[in-house]
C-alpha cells in the first residue's frame, strides 16, 4: 500500500494564532497591495479578511498592515515590517519543517 504524507501546522499562543490561511492571504495582501483583491483572490469576503486579520493582530500583539484609505489612486494595503518578518520566517519555517516530514515519512514508510 502507498503512503502520502499529509501534514498541518501553525503557531499557538492561547489558541491559534497564525498558519497557512493567514500566510497565504499576507502573501497575496503583500504582492496584491490591497486586502479587498486578495480576499477576491481566496473566495473570501472583504469582512471575513479583515475580521481574521484583526484578530490575528490582536492575539499577536502587533500590526500585520498598514491600511491607506481613498485618495486619487484609491486605497491599499501593504505589509509592516513586522509583518512581513512573520510572513517571511514563517514561510522558511513550513519549507525546512515539510522537508523534514518528507525525510522522516521517507525513512519510515518509504518504498525503498
């Protein structure tokens, strides 16, 4: 029988705190420059994009973006260095822990 790997993590601090929905939703907010687009872009509402991305602020304890409203080029959104250091760690994070699972899962149920 053939094995696959499947695998889900995230950080916790007094319950969830950031994972692979709110990375992906930063990335696109970070390569989008607006929050409304990338919300479009995942199939998810305006209010549910803010809504996580004021919660996730919260339970983090600092700012993920920086929001400009209206003006001649209209609104945006972008990144806050901390932010971004978050986006970027955790994202190196996921790339070296998955390539660990897939050395153990190898090991350990590999066809070789």
């Amino acid at each position: 029988m053939a094995y696959k790997l499947r695998s889900k993590l995230w950080l916790e601090n007094k319950g969830k705190v950031f994972g692979d929905g709110p990375a992906e939703l930063l990335e696109k907010v970070d390569r989008m420059g607006s929050l409304r687009k990338a919300a479009a872009d995942m199939k998810m509402s305006y209010r549910q994009a803010w809504d996580l991305i004021r919660v996730l602020e919260e339970n983090l304890g600092f700012p993920l973006m920086k929001r400009q409203t209206g003006g001649s080029q209209g609104g945006g959104s972008s990144l806050t260095e901390e932010g971004r250091s978050l986006l970027l760690r955790y994202i190196q994070f996921r790339r070296e822990a998955g390539n660990c699972l897939d050395e153990l899962f190898e090991r350990y149920f590999g066809q070789g």
